[in-house]
C-alpha cells in the first residue's frame, strides 16, 4: 500500500471511531451499525423525534444532508424508515460539522412546530 492509501485508512478508521463514540453517547439512545468494510455508517433514530423521516428532518434542521434509509430497502420486507445512511469518509472537522448538524435536528425535533 502507499503512504496516501495508508493515511486513508488511518483517517476512515478514526472517523469510525467518532461516529460509533457519538452515537453511544448521544442521549436520544441512537443506535448505529459501525462498517467493517466501507465508509458507510447506518444511524436507527427510531426513538427519537425524527424517526418518521430523520434524513429529512436532518437536512431541514441540520442542514445536513443524510441518505434515507428507506431509499436502500425499497421492494424488500425491510423496515429501514428511522434510519439514515452517513458517509463518513472525510477530514474530522466536516464530520464534527455533520454530526453537530445531526444533533441540532435531533434537539429541534423536540420542539413543537408552530
């Protein structure tokens, strides 16, 4: 391997760590599938005020944009609606930015909207 493609793998792998401490810690009880093998991580909001569509309500809160989970799960049994997909492949201070968007939703959702 090359040093650019070592220095990545050091990256991902730290960034796996951040989203998996994040999402332990975070007090709305997320739940989170930690990849072994991509850069792709699944967040289960259900329990928390945006489950009925998070990725959504995380682009309009967080300003930040996740993928559906129901986008992945179309024509299966699979109920994939409370989770979003992160990417996580990227410089520790995009993903501090994406993740403290997540949470600004997580905590709008809690308001009543007027």
């Amino acid at each position: 391997p090359t040093r650019r493609s070592s220095d990545l793998m050091v990256r991902l792998g730290a960034n796996r760590e951040v989203v998996g401490r994040w999402a332990a810690a975070h007090p709305s009880g997320l739940r989170c599938a930690l990849p072994e093998a991509t850069y792709l991580s699944w967040i289960d909001f259900a329990g928390t005020p945006i489950a009925a569509g998070p990725a959504a309500a995380i682009l309009e809160g967080g300003r930040v944009m996740l993928n559906a989970g129901a986008d992945f799960s179309r024509h299966t049994d699979l109920a994939t609606t409370t989770f979003a997909r992160l990417n996580f492949a990227t410089d520790d201070v995009v993903l501090g930015g994406v993740l403290a968007g997540i949470d600004r939703a997580v905590a709008g959702g809690e308001r009543p909207r007027m």
